[in-house]
C-alpha cells in the first residue's frame, strides 16, 4: 500500500470568524419531534432493525456544518440544500445513511456545547425528516496514544453521546482515522485496543444502544484483525477507508475477509482522476470505481459512504455549478447509480411490525475449486490455475494455504494466482478453498509440484559502492564488471559488422548496464537493445510489470519500450559517440518495478545490437550476447540468468 498522506477534515476546517451569534445554519431550535428510522443494533455480522431484518446502510460523506455553511458561496451550496439533495429520492438520490464530520479543528473554534446546540441538533432533526440515518464522526485524524486525544475524545463524546442517545436513526464513529502506533500487525491492532475500548465504554456508558463504528491504525486499514480479536462490545461496527492507495488485489484480505465474521461499514471510499490532487485519491471509473463495486457487492453485509457529496471537498462528486460529475474521471454518476440500485435492498420495513428478518442460505458450504493446477513453475515461483465449483454457488473469496503456512486470501473473482518466495528444487503441496458470502468454506482442492533446480547463472553481476553517473563518461568503478561479447549473429544479410560487449553493475538503487559497440558506421537507428525479467519469472509472455525490452537508438538519449516492455519511463539512458562506434550507459532504477535487491537475486538478461540504414523498414542484421533464437522481445524465458553477485 502507497502511504497516505495526512488528510485534515475538509481540506482544512477553516474559520469560523463572523459566526459569532448566527442562530444556527438550519434554522432555530432543537428542531422537529419527527422520528427517524428505527434503531439498529449488531447480530453477528450484520446491522439488524427491531424485528431482526439485516440492514446495509449506503450514503455519502457530506462536509462538516460549520465547513459547510461558511463556504456556501464558494461551494455553489447551502448546507441545508446539500442535505436535502443528497436524500431527494425524486432527484435520484436515495442515500440512506449521511456521515457528518466533526473535526477538532472546528471544535476548537466553536466550542462542543455550541457545535452541537447550534448545528449538530439541526442535522440530527433534518436526517430524521428524511427518513435516513445519521453517523456522527469524530474527524480526527492522528496518533492514538496521546494525552490530548484522550482529552478531546471525552470532551466531545461527553457531551454528543448522551443528548442524542434517544434518536434511534443516530449512530457515532468514535475516531475516524487513527495514524500511530500501526507497527506490527496485530500487535497494533491490539495496542489499539487498549487505548479504544475505555473510549467505547465511555460511549457506552452514556448511550447504550447506540451502534459505535470503530476505526483502527494507519488510517482505519487493519480491520482484518477485528474478525479475530473483536472488542468486547457487542454493539460495535468495523469501519475500513479505502482508497485507490490500497490496489484490487488487496481488498479482499484486507477488508473483506473480516466481513465474514464482524460487520464492517466503509466509511470513506473514493477517487477522481486527477494530478492536482494527493495520489491516494488518484484513478479512474474504469480502473477503480466499476472494480470497487463489483467487489463490494460480493460482501452484502458490508455498509458504505462515499466521500465526496460536496463541490469542494476532494475527491467532489460535483462541480461548483452543482452538475454531477461522471465518466472515467469521477466518481459521482457511479454512486448516485449504485444508490438507486440497492435502494430497497436490506432496508427496515415501511410498516410496523412487518417480519423481514433474513434467514441464513439454505444448502452447504460451496464445493472445492475444480481443475486445480499449475500453468507453470520456476525456481522461485509457481502460477496456480483452477476453476470455480461447478455448484454454480458464488465464491466471495478463494483461500490458498502453502504447506502449513496461513492461507493467503484472494477475490472470487480470480482464477489464478501466482506463488512467490519459494525456495528453488523443493517440494510443495498446496490447498485451496472456496468461501462464499455467508464465510462458509468448501473442503480443499490440492495438487503438489516441485520448483526447479537452479540454473548456473550465464554471468554474474557485481555490486558496486560508486554508483556511475549516466553522463557519458565512464567511471573507474566500471573496471570491477566483467566484458561480455556481443558478436552471435542470428539474421541479417551477409556478415554484420558491428559487434560489441556488455558489462553491468548494481546497487541498492539501480541496475547499471554500459553497452559498448564497435561499427565502422553508426547511423541514427543503429540500436542497442537490454532484455530484463527482473524478478526472473522466466514467463512464455511479458507480465506487463518488470519485463522490459529498453531500446536505445545511437540517434538519441531516450529509451523506447519495446512491442510487449512494460513502461521504461524510469529508466535512465545515455549514448555517446566513440572512437570506433558508440557506447550507451543505461541505469534501470529496482523501486520502479517494485523488486528488492540482494546478493544473489537473479534476473532474467540479454543484450542485442542492431544495425538498421532505414529507421525501421527494413532491420539490416542483429548480434546477440545470449539468445540465438532471437525470441526474448518476446518470450522473458529466453533471457539468460544472471545473478547479482557480492
């Protein structure tokens, strides 16, 4: 996961300067006597009403009251009117729930008593005229283990929990996004507790039949530990944030692997395509928000507000003219339709007394994954491949355990996964289980195979403590590398002249290759071209990750990926005119493509020359170092291996 950044409130809570007797931004008053919708509670891992039906409550994030009343002119909005909108099912929005900020920030200008007096008491009346419930938020985002926190979670909690103890469509978010302590795992998930549960007795003791929705550290993130060591509390809901900083394939084990035991409310999820904003918040439609959802609709147990339904706040659903934003660049038309979708789904009953609890799916466990294999296998790593039970049942989740280790969890929606970390000539057997949306688990399919043996490297990489500059000059450091020729011709007409020779360094950074090329007469296309598997997985196909194809043409200091390279953007490339041909200096930074570097970390390699008099049309001849088949521009398995050395 990309680490967040820190995320204030509002962007920032703002001033409160010139609200010095203002009566309030809904009108006066207490507000209206109108009840909200009946009071929810937990069973199991569900959010369930009065007469046991299961309850999922989807909404939007709508700024603070004071943020947002104090801004209306520049946010296009009253606040009123953004309450009213996000609940007018005749304008399409049928948001069932609204989470509404409170940030220490505004706290401290405002004062708690007059926050809620003067605004939170309106919102709490208005959420119960539109039908909805109200999840009153605790915006803090900071370290849990301090003084001042403590302080400040009693002062607001002290006064918000009591006085609307009584409103049924009230629930409270205890601390929204806890930063520190977050080390060690469950280790931090169990400091947390410690720290949280005296917050949620306090609550508790205050309001004892309102749900709570606790976070967790590193910004609401670990709330897979909650299904295995819940709060005592039984009236307590998991939240999680998700944002684009947390890729697909981390949702599942993340987030909704615990949904399978607790209840677990989203309470911030995002995006918008845009540079401007922190990368966290950063992808598309197509990307992120059609993946999301389909993701989490598998887990119908699972509540959501979506962040933002405002003009301002990032990431916005509208602009400032209050037109719904859509498209593969915002989020807003994907919301207001997965709104309307379920917006009778796992709602309380419109009559008294009607019955709508919701028995468990009839029928067993699903059965085990079919046709399970491998595709292939490595030294190191091994890709399984199976098919989903032929019950026809729907898979939430796959459950892949190597040997004893702890399973390792991905999305039903896969039909493959590759292992890594393996160690090369070992035997393995692996198990995999299906899970469905009610956490029952099939019995396991299993197969057994056997990683190769380790290939002896073709060449050996030293490391160097004098990185060289990629500045056309050659460095001392250089002499440390060993030649390797470049001369094997595999096609052209009559005999190529150019020949050449590699040597390659490495550090921690980067992998630093120099190319050095002997020809009578370099033209502007001539190329050298560096063939890397990074992570040496030795593939039939490019993965689209670390398998490059760097061409460098003598007419240029850019690199250019080849036909199936993933992106070479990262990499840094130099070529400089010789006394018999020319030279290229290439630096291929590891971080880019997300390997780590260690003596003895093998990677899959070659080097190619080419001459070409027509840019392109017509490719005179080609020399290689390693691959006489000339297929590694398209197959990673016909690379050399080579091993970083000492």
């Amino acid at each position: 996961m990309r680490r967040r950044g820190f995320l204030s409130g509002a962007a920032a809570a703002g001033s409160v300067a010139g609200l010095a007797g203002c009566s309030g931004l809904l009108g006066s008053g207490r507000g209206s006597d109108v009840t909200g919708p009946p009071r929810l509670s937990v069973a199991g891992r569900w959010l369930t009403d009065p007469s046991g039906g299961r309850v999922v409550l989807r909404g939007v994030n709508v700024p603070g009251p004071v943020w947002g009343s104090e801004r209306a002119e520049a946010r296009g909005k009253g606040y009123r009117e953004t309450l009213e909108l996000a609940t007018d099912a005749e304008a399409g929005w049928h948001s069932r729930v609204l989470r509404v900020p409170a940030t220490p920030e505004t706290l401290a200008n405002v004062g708690v008593e007059r926050f809620a007096r003067e605004y939170l008491d309106e919102v709490v009346a208005l959420a119960a005229e539109r039908g909805v419930y109200l999840l009153v938020d605790y915006h803090a985002t900071e370290r849990y283990d301090t003084d001042g926190i403590d302080e400040r979670l009693r002062s607001f909690w002290g006064t918000v929990a009591p006085r609307y103890a009584d409103e049924s469509h009230v629930l409270y978010e205890l601390f929204n996004e806890p930063t520190e302590p977050a080390a060690g795992g469950v280790e931090a998930w169990r400091t947390w507790k410690e720290y949280a549960e005296p917050w949620v007795g306090y609550v508790r003791e205050r309001a004892p039949e309102t749900p709570v929705v606790v976070g967790s550290p590193r910004w609401s993130s670990l709330t897979a530990h909650a299904a295995d060591e819940p709060f005592a509390d039984d009236n307590v809901v998991y939240s999680a944030h998700v944002y684009p900083s947390w890729e697909p394939e981390t949702w599942e084990a993340t987030f909704g692997d615990p949904a399978l035991s607790v209840p677990v409310f989203v309470t911030e999820w995002g995006y918008i395509d845009d540079t401007n904003v922190d990368s966290h918040f950063t992808a598309s439609t197509g990307s992120w928000g059609r993946p999301f959802r389909e993701w989490l609709d598998t887990h119908d147990n699972v509540s959501w507000c979506a962040r933002a339904f405002d003009s301002k706040w990032v990431p916005p659903m509208f602009d400032t003219e209050w037109d719904l934003r859509g498209g593969d660049r915002y989020m807003g038309r994907l919301v207001k339709r997965w709104l309307d979708a379920e917006r009778d789904s796992h709602w309380p009953p419109a009559s008294a007394g009607e019955d709508t609890s919701t028995a468990t799916p009839a029928g067993g466990p699903p059965g085990p994954p079919e046709s399970l294999g491998l595709s292939s296998v490595g030294e190191t790593t091994a890709t399984l491949v199976w098919l989903p039970p032929s019950d026809g049942g729907a898979v939430v989740q796959y459950r892949i355990a190597v040997g004893d280790d702890e399973p390792r969890i991905v999305r039903g929606s896969r039909r493959s996964h590759e292992l890594t970390g393996l160690d090369a000539g070992e035997s393995y057997t692996v198990a995999v289980t299906a899970v469905d949306a009610a956490g029952r688990e099939s019995a396991a399919a299993t197969t057994e195979f056997t990683t190769f043996e380790p290939a002896e490297a073709a060449a050996t990489v030293p490391r160097t403590f004098d990185t060289p500059s990629v500045d056309g000059v050659v460095e001392d450091a250089w002499d440390d590398a060993d030649a390797h020729r470049i001369a094997t011709q595999v096609w052209g007409e009559g005999v190529v002249d150019a020949t050449g020779e590699w040597r390659a360094l490495w550090d921690e950074r980067a992998l630093y290759v120099l190319v050095s090329v002997t020809d009578a007469e370099v033209l502007e296309y001539d190329a050298v071209e560096l063939y890397l598997d990074l992570d040496n997985s030795g593939g039939e196909e490019y993965d689209g990750e670390d398998d490059l194809q760097v061409v460098v043409l003598a007419g240029s200091n850019g690199p250019v990926a080849g036909l199936h390279s993933a992106t070479v953007d990262p990499v840094d490339a130099r070529t400089t005119e010789t006394a018999d041909g020319w030279r290229v200096e290439v630096a291929v930074p590891w971080e880019a493509y997300d390997i780590s570097p260690f003596a003895g970390h093998r990677i899959g390699m070659d080097v190619h020359i080419v001459e070409d008099a027509e840019g392109g049309n017509r490719r005179d001849g080609k020399v290689v170092w390693y691959d006489e088949s000339d297929d590694a521009w398209q197959t990673p398995g016909a690379m050399a291996t080579v091993e970083l050395g000492e």
